[in-house]
C-alpha cells in the first residue's frame, strides 16, 4: 500500500472499521415523519424549468391574449396598431438575451388586440362566421401536432428544421414582395398574388396549406425547446421564452387559417 493514491484512512482500516466508520445513525420516527410531510419542491424552490410551470405561464399567456382579442373585436380599428406594437415587441423578446415576462405578456396582449380587431374586420365585410371557423382550425391543428409529438410519432430533426429554416425565408421574402405590390398600387386585391390561379387554384390556397404545416413543425420545434429545457435543468426563467414561441406560432397560424378561409369563400 506504498501508492499515494491510497494513503486515505479509508484504505487503512479493516473492512469492518470502514464500514462501520461510513454508517450514519437511522432517523427517528419523528424525523421520517416530519420528512414526508414535507411540500414537493416548487419550480420557485428548485429555480428550474418543469412541465406544470410552463403550462401555468402558458394559460397565463393565452388568458392575456384572449382579452385583447376581445378588447379588438369590439374596437378593431385597434387592429394595425397592435400589429405594429406586436412586430416591435416580437424583435424585442427575440433579440432580448434575457427574457422579460412582462414583455411577454404585454406582446400576448397587444397581438390578442391585433387578431380580435382582424377578426372583426373580416366578419363585418363579407366572411360572417369566419373567426370561429379559424379558431377551430388552429385549435385543430395545435392539439394533433401536441399529440403527435407527445406520442413520439413527429420529432424536431436537423434536416428537417434546417428544410424548415430555407421554407421561410422563401415565404417571407414572398410575403414582403406582395406587401410591396399591395401598397404601391400595382394590384387592388386584399390578398394581391395570393389570388392568383396555378390551374385554377388560387396561389394563396397553395401556399396557405404549406404555412400551415410550417406552422405545425414550428410548434413541434417549441414543444421540442420545451421538452429539453425540462430535460436538461435549464433556468426556470427559459420557460417565458418557451411561452413566447408557442404564442408567436400559434397567432402566426390563426392567421394563416383565416386568410386560406377568406380565399375560399371568394376574397377576390
């Protein structure tokens, strides 16, 4: 036993010594008792991110964004400023390096504006009806990716996330082209190219449907940051970051069901 490595008292007791040495008294009744009848730990005592607490700021999240949607389809002439207050809120919460619940609240609260003023202005033309049909369709889609994801059956994937990625800056370069095209004047359509026809299928119905499932692998990505940062025992504070995309895409994807909608019933 000349090796330094073993000169540890441990090494030099018999092995009944040792063990002996490394028993810890057993607790009373009274301890155990006390033990067990102690609160689980919160995600405030452990300060990391769960399930339950993501879901709590979650409700919380989408119970904000329900009120300014009520609050825009009673006044939708709310409807262009929150979505400027909401772009510019969107850029703050992602650029942010630490995220700021109150910014994500308040991002909830000015796109809940934004959508129930839209709504409105669709129902009050020629879509009666439409708002809660678009509803429907997010939810649709939102509850069958959860399932699908949670069922293991759809997973976030480098090349399919990397597909992703080129899909939408394809779409977003499309997007501010056909703003462009909007609001200069060179077409006089609400929807401008989406209205176009590819052997009579409107473009917008074309690409809409694609948006749709960009938006489900969008949410397959948000569930996926959720279900790692669980995993891994990343800060309690990531879970508002969490909320904030699961927010971002499902507004993104109640947007997109209206406008294949409006398409439908003969936005032209």
């Amino acid at each position: 036993m000349s090796n330094p490595a073993f000169n540890s008292p441990a090494f030099q007791l018999n092995q009944t010594s040792a063990i002996a040495n490394r028993v810890t008294p057993a607790p009373s009744a009274e301890q155990l008792d006390e033990l067990y009848g102690r609160p689980s730990a919160t995600p405030a005592d452990t300060d990391r991110m769960t399930y339950e607490d993501t879901i709590q700021k979650a409700v919380g999240a989408f119970a904000i964004l329900a009120v300014g949607a009520a609050i825009g389809w009673f006044l939708p002439f709310l409807a262009i400023p929150a979505a400027i207050a909401g772009f510019v809120l969107a850029l703050v919460n992602i650029f942010k390096k630490k995220t700021v619940p109150g910014l994500v609240l308040a991002y909830s609260a000015v796109q809940g504006v934004f959508v129930g003023g839209i709504s409105q202005i669709f129902e009050m033309t020629q879509y009666q009806g439409i708002a809660t049909q678009a509803l429907i369709g997010t939810a649709a889609v939102f509850v069958a990716t959860l399932l699908l994801f949670r069922s293991g059956k759809i997973r976030a994937s480098k090349r399919a996330t990397k597909v992703f990625l080129i899909a939408m800056v394809g779409y977003a370069l499309f997007s501010l082209v056909n703003l462009g095209l909007i609001l200069f004047g060179v077409t006089d359509n609400e929807f401008g190219l989406r209205t176009a026809t590819i052997a009579g299928i409107p473009i917008g119905l074309i690409l809409g449907v694609l948006v749709v499932l960009l938006a489900a692998y969008s949410l397959v990505l948000d569930f996926d940051a959720v279900k790692r940062g669980v995993e891994n025992g990343a800060p309690r504070q990531f879970a508002w970051r969490a909320v904030f995309g699961i927010v971002l895409t499902v507004v993104w994807l109640y947007i997109e069901i209206l406008r294949i909608l409006a398409i439908l019933r003969g936005g032209e």
